[in-house]
C-alpha cells in the first residue's frame, strides 16, 4: 500500500511541475507575442514583466481584472495568456462617464482592443471610476486584481474615498484571492505629500491602504527596484523615462537614471 502511496504523490508531485512548466512557458509566449508594440517591448527591460507576474504568482487559468490599463501595457500581455484558458477583465474608464475626457479616454481604449480581435475580443469591459463608480466583477468572482503604477493617481480622493476603492477591491475577489501592487516607491526618510503629487509614494502607507480594507501583506519583491531614482526630480517622476515631461533638460541624466524605482508587493484576501 505504502509503495501505491508514494507512486500517486509521484505522479501528483510530477504532474504539477509539468502544469508549472505549461503556466511558465504560455507566460513567456504573451510577452514575446507579435502582437505586442515594438515600443512597449523595448521597456521590458525595466517594467520586467515576466518576473512581476510570476512573483504575483499568475495562472493562465486565472479571471484576472486590471485595474486603470491606460494604454495597454500590460493589457498586451495579459490578454493573449488568459485568453484560451482564464478571463481578463480591464477595470477601466467609462463609456456612460458624465466626464468627457473619460469618455474620449474609454473609447479610445476600446478602439485600441478593436484593432486586434484576433488578441483582445475576449477582454471583458469592466468600469473602475474611482470615487464614483466600481463594476468590474461580481463579489468573490476574481482570482487576482492587478495594478501597475496607480495608486498615486487616486490617493486625491482623500481617505475615505481610498477605503471605499480598496474596499471594492477586496469584495470582488475570491477568499484566498490576490492582490498586486506596483507602484513608484518614495524613500521613507522623503515626505510623501498629502497628493502624492511626484508620483512617488512610501511603501508602509501603501501597505497601510490595502490592509486597512483586509488584505493581508504576504510578499514583497525588488524585482522592480532602481537604486539609482532618487525620487526628488523636478516634475516628479514624469522626469525619467519614458516621459521624459522636462524635455531635453538633463534628459541624458534621466535616460541613465531609467525608469523608477518601485515597490512590488502581493496581498492575499484572507
């Protein structure tokens, strides 16, 4: 009995690297992917999208929602990898905004999916209108919520705005559900104003934000540290690459600095 024992863990045990190995190689398939914009691919380099995602711990089996894709960076990814076997759904704009720059900005995303249906008619339109309005996935639906450098954009709404936005967060995804976070990091010896105007953000308060909601801390990665941002640029973060916001002045500086240095940190829905 003993001996039919450890051949089924075996085999169990075998069978799970090899469905490590697919989820592994399907992932390195999206990010080489023709499909992607040969601009977006040159930033791989410092956005590290491979290792990001799987330190988030990814499956292609996964309903994932992306929160505020703007232009689809890693929409480019996301897409083609959960596209046969899970479901991407984009937490963004609004198409019924009574905002119109958010209405431009929705249908110019939507364009943008259009273009491709090959790769992205599977991409479900989900709305996240911070402050107003959250219709992304029903409660305790989602396996995993993604953001990539936002949460500087939305800490203007003030706090109890924030608790109501992470709050939404952690309703729509399942119990034992993910939550990743990247986000450009401000050294804890800066003060982060009330705005987080520069774009840079202490960690701890990130933290703070996502546990206050429920979530509970359980990783953290420098996969996407720069040592050499030291986050006191004129214009903030827009300074570095890729948007350069000061032009040519010290442009060669910024252009050695690279993109920022961020926190990458993983919660988990209890």
């Amino acid at each position: 009995m003993k001996r039919y024992v450890l051949a089924a863990l075996a085999t169990s045990m075998l069978l799970g690297a090899t469905s490590a190995v697919h989820a592994d190689d399907a992932l390195k398939a999206a990010i080489a992917a023709p499909s992607r914009t040969p601009d977006n691919v040159k930033r791989d380099v410092y956005r590290h999208p491979y290792e990001t995602l799987t330190f988030f711990g990814i499956k292609p089996n996964m309903t994932v929602v992306e929160l505020a894709p703007g232009g689809g960076w890693y929409t480019e990814i996301l897409a083609p990898y959960l596209r046969n076997q899970g479901k991407l759904i984009t937490g963004g704009n609004d198409l019924a905004s009574p905002n119109e720059n958010e209405r431009k900005a929705a249908e110019r995303f939507m364009a943008r999916l259009n273009t491709k249906p090959e790769v992205y008619n599977k991409v479900a339109l989900g709305v996240f209108s911070p402050g107003r309005k959250y219709e992304m996935a029903p409660p305790n639906s989602v396996d995993m919520v993604l953001t990539f450098r936002n949460i500087h954009n939305w800490i203007p709404l003030g706090p109890d705005k924030m608790k109501e936005l992470f709050g939404n967060l952690y309703t729509v995804l399942k119990p034992g559900g993910i939550l990743g976070v990247e986000e450009h990091r401000l050294p804890a010896s800066k003060t982060q104003d009330a705005e987080a105007s520069t774009g840079y953000m202490h960690e701890q308060y990130v933290i703070k934000l996502a546990e206050s909601a429920g979530f509970k801390l359980v990783g953290k990665s420098d996969i996407n540290a720069n040592p050499k941002d030291t986050a006191d640029h004129k214009n903030g973060v827009w300074a570095l690459p890729p948007t350069y916001t000061n032009k040519d002045e010290d442009r060669a500086k910024y252009q050695a600095i690279g993109e920022s240095d961020r926190m990458t940190l993983k919660f988990v829905k209890p």
